[in-house]
C-alpha cells in the first residue's frame, strides 16, 4: 500500500475532499517522526510501538574495494507490532503459504502499474 491508497481509504470513510484525507494521512506521519525525532516512544493499542534504537559505531567494508570504513553511532527507527495485530496476520495453526503455493492473482495495482 502507497501513500496514496491510504489518502483514497481515508477519504473514502466519510465526506472528505482528497486534500482533506491528505492532510490526515501526513498530519500522522509527520506526528510519528516529530515524536521518534525527539527520542519519545509511539503506543497505538493494537497496532503497534514505534521508538529509535541506537547502533554503536563500528568499523564496516566499502564493498566495492574492500577498504574499512568507520561507520558512526546513529539512532534508527524500530517497529515492534502488537499481539493482535501479529495474531491477525498470523492467525493459530496458519504457518502462511510457501512461496511455490502463493497463487498469482493477476492484481495490477492502479497506482503502479506494471513495467513494460
């Protein structure tokens, strides 16, 4: 789901203009990253926790030549989901479909069609 799917649902919910459900959808968005800016934690009861963790420094390789590269600490933006919302996309004693069992169902997302 783009940015844009999400505009059309919340717009579809009620009376709203498309401007109005894209002032909703960015009005959360930009709450959540103002919030994980400032070092707070985000609680939504059945969705889910956003927070930052934060990586130590460490040495890594430039892939291409192989040379170190010292990588500075940085805090990193971490979703951790609910139990409900785990248990809907995993309900008991559903293991999900292995790759060779998910059946193509021929959907062509409108805002992303496919390539040529």
């Amino acid at each position: 789901m783009t940015k844009a799917d999400l505009v059309d649902k919340v717009t579809a919910l009620g009376d709203l203009t498309r401007r109005d459900g894209e002032v909703i959808v960015d009005t959360l968005f930009e709450a959540v990253i103002g919030a994980l800016k400032s070092g707070d934690k985000i609680e939504i009861r059945g969705f889910g926790s956003f927070r930052t963790r934060q990586r130590n420094a460490r040495t890594g390789r430039n892939p291409k030549t192989g040379d170190k590269v010292d990588v500075p600490a940085k805090r990193v933006p971490f979703f951790k989901p609910s139990k409900e919302l785990r248990d809907s996309v995993n309900p008991s004693g559903n293991k999900g479909p292995k790759a060779d069992e998910v059946p193509d169902t021929g959907h062509i997302d409108p805002h992303h069609p496919p390539a040529m």
